[in-house]
C-alpha cells in the first residue's frame, strides 16, 4: 500500500506531520479525523524536490501552488473553529519556504496592529487583486471561511487549466527543436563529406543536389549573419514588448490570428467566466466584480475592450448585449450570459459556462496537437528524405555510368 505524509492540526492549532499507510486518500482522512485531527495537506510525497526548494529560495518567490495550498489549509483551520490569527501562527510554524515565511509573519503583525486581513494581503503582490476582493467581500459578508474555499477552488481550477495548456506544448517543442537540430547537424557536417566527394568525382551533379551543397556552404560561411539577425530581432522584440503599443499590439494579434485567436479568446473567456461568477457568488456586486476582472484580465487588449463595458453596465445596460459587441467571446457563453441574468442566476451561468469553456479549450488543444505532431514528423521526414536522396543520387549514377 502506498504512504502518505500528512500535515494536520489539532483543536488547539497544533500542527503534527506523519506518515500513514493507507490504500487511498479518504481512508487517511478517516484516521486523521477519528484521532481528533484536522486534515490540512496529505500527499504521497514527501514534498518538493530538493532542487525545486533551492531554485524558489534562491528566487525568494512563492510560487502559485503555495499560495493555493495556503488558501486551502487556512480555510480547513478556520472550519475547525480557530481564530485567524492563531490559524497563520500554526501555518507560521510549518511552513518551510523562507519567501512565504516572512509573508505571514507581516501579516501576523498587521493584524495584531488592528488591520484587516484583506488589508494585510493587499501588501503583498503574490495575492491578486481577485484574491483580495474576495477575502474584503468574506470579510464584510461574514462568510471568510466560505470564501477561502471557494477560493482555494478556483486558483487550482486556474492552475491545472495553465499547465495543462502549457504542457501540452512541450513535445511538439522539443519535436521541433530535435528536427531542426538535425538539418543543422547534416547541413555542417555530413553534406561537406559529400561535397568533396563529389568533386573526386567530376561528373555533373543534379539540381537538388547542387541546391543542397549551396545550402550548406551557405550555412557554414554565414552562420554568424543568422544568429546576429535572430539576436537582433529578439532584441527588437523585447523593447516592442516593454512598451504600452507593442504589447496592446501582441495581444491583440493573440486575439485576431487564425488559430490562436480562437483558443485564445476560449481561454480568456472561462477565465473571464470563472473570475467574475467566482466574485458574484461571494457577494461581490457587479460594478465592482467587473473592474476586479478587468485587472485580472491577462490580455491588454480584451482589457480596454471590457473598459467600455464597465461603463455601460454602471448605466444599468444588460452585460450580455455589451460582450457581444465587443465581439471576442464565443456565441455559446454568450447566450449562457444572457439565460443567467434573465434568470436571475448569473453567478450560477458563469461557472457553468467557465466549466463549458474550459473542457472546450482542452479539447481544442487535443485536436491541435493531434494535427500539428504528425505534421511536424512529415515535414522532419520529407526534408531528410530531400537530404539523403540528393546525396544519394550522384553515387547511384555514377555506378550506372560504370556498368
């Protein structure tokens, strides 16, 4: 039977870590809880790998799966009934990385000052906008621990749904970093081989072969052209991408291009759907949620489109009609939108169509990448192929030309 490390607390707030063997999760549960223990993280790991620890203690960073473990085990302290403050000492205790250790430690001494919490998160940057709007909004409304878990929900909903996307990119990456390394191997060492064979040789050469040794003496004599041109357009790119109009200019051709334009506009709408039912259904108004969202909006350009919706729907105008004049969000969510507010359920309709999106846009990708890694091989394969049949032909004539 496979262990598990578990961290749990007890109704005093003492934090105690062990080792359980167990068949599945929920039995470890069981035992935690039947021992009067308050499960907060139970994993069949016993954590990051070292590397990992040291690279984010170099970087002093907290990444996005520590602030979502954190969310989720301050919501299951304050569910046993401890009080907030005693809740981040024991969180204190245990946490290990030094970034998100001095984080709850400012926060400890904001709130034993008199701030609020949200006031205390508002301080640091790893906690969003949208995350500090719904702790106000919990705060406010009396339902804190709700929040947190819903939450909690939401940011590992948002997590898995980015490194799914970014995952699924990899192969066809390295597929295509393995190809061209290929062609740039035969073209420096294998073509010149030939080419003084070929000279030995004395015979006139075919076309294609005479186009592959020009291709490779080109490759060879002016190498350095190729990589200062790329170093120079990388350059170019990066300024571009440090001002306002080149980045409003790359978001908006993520918005417009053939194929990524779609997903993109998939992708930011069940983010949009997500961040927005997420803030209705803890109690947030629309006005507010609605600029909560468009500062949580990742593409600049959606963002200055939705600036003209906020402004409209201060005006009491239905936010159905006005998403779909801004013209970037997908018909189906659209309607889902419009079904919510005539319902009186927009909350509800949001998620379930940030649900519908989200399974869309994984299934886009699938699709992507089913077409895209056999195209990737055939191309590799026919270049090659281009390659060894060129070089192949003068040898195979002049044995002809011999018998």
């Amino acid at each position: 039977m496979p262990l598990f490390h578990y961290r749990a607390s007890d109704y005093k707030g003492n934090i105690v870590t062990g080792i359980l063997e167990a068949r599945e999760e929920r039995l470890v549960v069981q035992q935690l809880q039947q021992g009067g223990l308050i499960p907060l993280r139970i994993t069949t790991e016993g954590g990051a790998p070292a590397w990992q620890e040291r690279l984010v203690k170099v970087r002093g960073r907290v990444p996005m799966r520590e602030v979502v473990l954190f969310t989720q085990e301050l919501a299951a302290l304050l569910k046993a009934g401890l009080p907030l403050d005693r809740s981040l000492q024991a969180l204190l205790e245990v946490t290990t990385r030094p970034a998100m250790k001095a984080i709850l430690a400012q926060m400890l001494q904001d709130l034993q000052a008199g701030k609020t919490f949200s006031e205390a998160l508002s301080r640091h940057h790893i906690f969003s906008t949208l995350y500090v709007s719904l702790i106000r909004a919990g705060e406010t409304g009396g339902f804190l621990e709700e929040a947190l878990f819903r939450l909690g929900d939401y940011l590992k909903t948002v997590s898995e749904l980015r490194s799914y996307l970014l995952t699924a990119l990899i192969y066809p990456m390295i597929l295509a970093g393995v190809g061209a390394s290929s062609l740039i191997l035969m073209l420096l060492y294998v073509v010149p081989r030939f080419e003084d064979f070929f000279k030995e040789m004395g015979q006139n050469l075919f076309w294609s072969t005479r186009l592959l040794i020009s291709l490779s003496g080109a490759f060879r004599s002016y190498w350095w052209l190729a990589g200062l041109t790329l170093a120079l357009l990388a350059l170019v790119v990066v300024r571009l991408l440090r001002t306002p109009q080149g980045r409003m200019a790359v978001d908006r051709f993520k918005i417009s291009a053939p194929f990524i334009g779609d997903l993109t506009r998939r992708v930011a709408a069940a983010f949009f759907s997500k961040t927005l039912g997420t803030l209705l259904t803890n109690g947030v108004p629309l006005v507010p949620a609605l600029q909560v969202v468009q500062v949580s909006v990742n593409n600049r350009y959606l963002a200055r489109a939705m600036g003209g919706v906020l402004a409209n729907v201060e005006k009491g105008q239905h936010l159905s009609g006005l998403l779909k004049k801004v013209g970037m969000f997908p018909e189906l969510f659209l309607q889902m939108v419009a079904i919510g507010e005539e319902t009186g359920h927009l909350a509800e309709m949001l998620l379930s169509a940030a649900d519908s999106l989200e399974s869309d846009a994984r299934a886009t990708v699938r699709r992507f990448l089913a077409l895209l890694e056999p195209v990737l091989i055939l191309v590799t394969s026919v270049v090659v192929a281009f390659i060894i049949v060129s070089l192949l032909l003068p040898i195979l004539n002049l044995y002809e030309i011999q018998f």
